[in-house]
C-alpha cells in the first residue's frame, strides 16, 4: 500500500511537505525519515495520525476484498481551496468536508474484476490499484468533531473512510445507496474501535 498525505494547513503538526505511507518527507533530494506527527493531542486521548490512515484504509479495502495493493493521494486542505475544487469539479460553489476523485471506473460499487484488463487503473512500477485522490477540508473537519461531540480522530477517521468508499464507486445519491454506505462506514470503524 502506498499513500501520500499532504497538508497544505496544519491540522496534524509543523510539515507542509509530501509524506508517504512510511512517514519519509519527500522533498527534491529525495525522502527523508521524519514523522507526518508522531501524535495529534487531543485532550486525554492521542493518535498517530500515519497509522490511523494506513489502519483505515486497510479495514475499507479489506472489507471489500480488495485483491490488490493500492495507492491514493490526500490532500488536507483549506476552505477557499476545496471551495474552488468543488466549483471547478461539481459545479457547486461552496465549501464542504470532503471530495473523492476516483481514478477507476468501477462498473458496480468495489467491483475488481473488470478492474484488471485496464492497466490506466494500476502503477506501472508499483503494479498498486491507483484509487484516487481524497481532498479533507481541515476547518470543516474540525468544526464538525466539535458540533457532532466527537473526537478528531474519529471526524478523520470518518470523512476518510466515507471518502474511500467513494474512491471504491459507493455513492450516496439515493436513500438505499446511503443506507448501505452509511453501514459500511460504521462497520469499519465500529472494527477499528472508532465510535461516536
């Protein structure tokens, strides 16, 4: 698995460099061996906030038999940027929590079959599934574990895993599709001991 989280506003420490799944800063003279943060404090609780990505994209991948390896971006981002994304993407000009651009085009939701004849969907090196990229909107992030009573590790934990299944072709366009996402969401992070 490889994935690449970068921030451009500081929600989980100092860094605004690339950082990959092994926690090596990727700068031009190649990686260097630093954290993204060794911790988020929050109160009596702490996280790390590298494990906590690679465990929740592990449970979402793994709940769908995923058998591939796979790779993804996120970007943790601010108002006016994922703003803009929305705009020049959805056509709706506002601020929201979380975007997913799927790189696949999955015919049925966490369907691999069809998957492995389109070789645009796999890394030529890595040969890893190229599942897209997940835009977080850290102030929306933030505000929300607030107005909901929870953690920040759980609204992160939260608007990933509902970004990955996105990534995977789940969507939440009609009330049948959100009910089946909304209980697949909740059981990955019901089995990552995440709750409300």
């Amino acid at each position: 698995m490889t994935f690449y989280v970068e921030e451009e506003i500081s929600l989980f420490g100092e860094l605004t460099d690339m950082v990959n799944a092994e926690g090596q800063r990727q700068t031009a003279e190649g990686p260097r061996r630093t954290k993204l943060t060794d911790t988020v404090n929050e109160g009596a609780g702490r996280f790390c906030v590298v494990a906590l990505t690679r465990s929740v994209i592990e449970a979402v991948v793994g709940s769908e038999g995923c058998p591939h390896e796979v790779q993804l971006n996120i970007l943790l981002t601010d108002e006016a940027t994922i703003q803009s994304l929305n705009k020049d993407t959805r056509g709706v000009d506002a601020v929201t929590d979380v975007l997913s651009f799927p790189a696949c085009p999955f015919t049925a939701a966490a369907d691999f079959h069809n998957l492995a004849d389109n070789a645009g969907c796999f890394d030529l090196g890595s040969k890893e599934l190229i599942l897209g990229d997940i835009v977080i909107c850290v102030p929306i992030l933030l505000e929300q574990a607030r107005a909901y009573g929870h953690s920040i590790k759980r609204e992160y934990a939260f608007l990933l895993c509902h970004s990955l299944f996105h990534l995977l072709g789940y969507d939440h366009a009609d009330a049948n599709a959100a009910g089946i996402m909304e209980k697949k969401q909740e059981a990955v992070l019901g089995k990552l001991g995440i709750g409300r």
